[in-house]
C-alpha cells in the first residue's frame, strides 16, 4: 500500500469519526427526552459510523505512524464545525474560517512529515509499558465517570483511543499474514484495543450527553494527537523524514492551535448574552 493510499483512508476515517461525531450528539441529547442513550436510532447509527471509522483507523495505522494517523483524525474538529454552518465556511465568522484553515493546513504538513517506514521489531518493554498503561487508565476510568465532568471524560476518552491506535501499532510489528491471524488471539494488545476502544467511545458519548460537542470534541483531539504521538514516537519507533522535524512541531502547534480557538465561543454570542 503506497502511503498516499494510506493518508486517503486516514483523512476518509477522519470523515467517519466527524458523522460519528454529529450523530452520537444528536442521539445523547434526545435521550434527555425519553429512551435511554442506548435504544436512540441517531446513536446507533453514530456507533456504526465509529466502527467503520476505527476499521479504516486500524489500516491506516499499520502504515503510517500513530502521530500522523492521530493528527490527521483530529481535523474532524474542523468538519464538525463547518457541519454545524451548514458546511459553508462563509458562514463562519473570520476567526473560526482561520481556525479551520490553520486546522487542515497543520494536517497536511503533519502528514507529510511522517517516515512511512516501520521498525522490524519493537524494544522489550513497548508492550509492558503500554500493558500497564492501559491498566491504570482502567482504573482511573470509574472515578472520572462518578465525577461526570464533561471534559475530564473527553481526556479519558482521548486517552482511551489514543491506546486503541498504540496498540494497533504495536500489534505484529511485521507485514500481517493469513497464517498469522490465529496468533494474534494470543496477544494481549488485541485485548487492550478491545478494552481501550470501549472506554473511548462510552467516555465520549458520557461527555457528550452532558457537555456541548465542540469543546468536547478538541478535547478528545488534543489529547489522541499529542499522548499518544508522543508515545509512538519514543516507544514505538514511530519516526519524521529527515529534515522535517521542525515542520512536524510546527503543523502539530498549529493545527491544535486551530482547534483550541474553535473551542472558544462566539465573541458577538457572547455580547448578546451579556446584554
């Protein structure tokens, strides 16, 4: 698979995750007004849309590095606010049109910072760490759900599929073959992906149901671009061309950069607001 295929099925799952987004939303608020979050048709549609998503995730993480495929998945804050003005840019005020520019701008620098090559085997201690890791977030996760602090459960779901694209990562480190499947049952990474994939998707459908989708939202992006990012980076042998070191820091900053400020509210909501 040529690298330019797998940034088409990233930036394509970033599309999912966006109707995932919107979907979910929709569903969590109606279930404020009568069937429980779990039996709402839009909700279940969403969860469809996060499962094709993740697929597509999953492929494009076994060529490209967690950083670049993370990165690309966080421009889904950019689609969700075009989506919510009717996916016309005009329609935005000046700063959110700068923010989502800044956004795919960033994307796109990140993308092509990426070394799509992969080492042939991963250190001794990338699973252990990444184990236990997965361990104590598990153990956080019933503590930040009793707070229900909308956005603590937006970093807990962050976290939770940030671990989902480490492990993925981690997983068979070599070219996957038929004759490899059946081994795979025996890797306990596979059970992380399970368990962590979980987690993030009912800690965000949590914080969706009591917070707003936007900050939500830039919180989960934030926190699945630079964790684990930084994770592969260092544990994983995820590696930026020669040379593009600069320019990855640089589409990183300022693509979080763009998200933060489509988190902030609307100055002229405000002043109404206020008056």
């Amino acid at each position: 698979m040529t690298t330019l295929f797998a940034l088409l099925i990233a930036a394509t799952a970033m599309v999912g995750n966006t109707v995932a987004a919107l979907w979910e939303a929709r569903g969590s608020r109606l279930a404020k007004y009568g069937r429980p979050v779990w039996l709402q048709p839009w909700f279940l549609a969403g969860l469809l849309a996060d499962v094709v998503a993740w697929v597509l995730t999953v492929v494009a993480l076994r060529y490209l590095p967690v950083f670049a495929v993370q990165s690309i998945l966080a421009g889904a804050i950019a689609l969700t606010t075009l989506a919510d003005h009717g996916w016309n840019p005009w329609n935005l005020i000046r700063r959110d049109r700068w923010a989502v520019a800044a956004v795919l701008a960033g994307l796109v620098v990140v993308a092509a910072s990426a070394e799509p090559d992969r080492p042939d085997a991963l250190p001794p201690v990338a699973t252990p760490v990444l184990l236990v890791s997965f361990v104590v977030i598990l153990a956080a996760a019933p503590f930040v759900w009793r707070a229900g602090r909308p956005m603590l459960l937006a970093l807990l779901a962050g976290l939770g599929f940030g671990g989902t694209a480490l492990a993925v990562r981690a997983i068979h480190p070599g070219p996957l073959r038929w004759e490899t499947a059946g081994s795979l049952l025996l890797d306990p990474l596979v059970y992380g992906v399970v368990a962590m994939g979980v987690l993030g998707v009912l800690a965000f459908a949590r914080a969706l149901q009591d917070g707003a989708v936007g900050p939500a939202t830039a919180v989960l992006s934030v926190t699945e671009v630079v964790v684990p990012g930084l994770v592969g980076i260092a544990l994983l042998g995820d590696r930026i061309r020669p040379g593009w070191e600069g320019a990855a820091l640089a589409g990183v900053l300022v693509a979080l950069g763009g998200v933060v400020a489509l988190t902030r509210p609307d100055p002229e909501s405000v002043r109404r607001r206020v008056h």
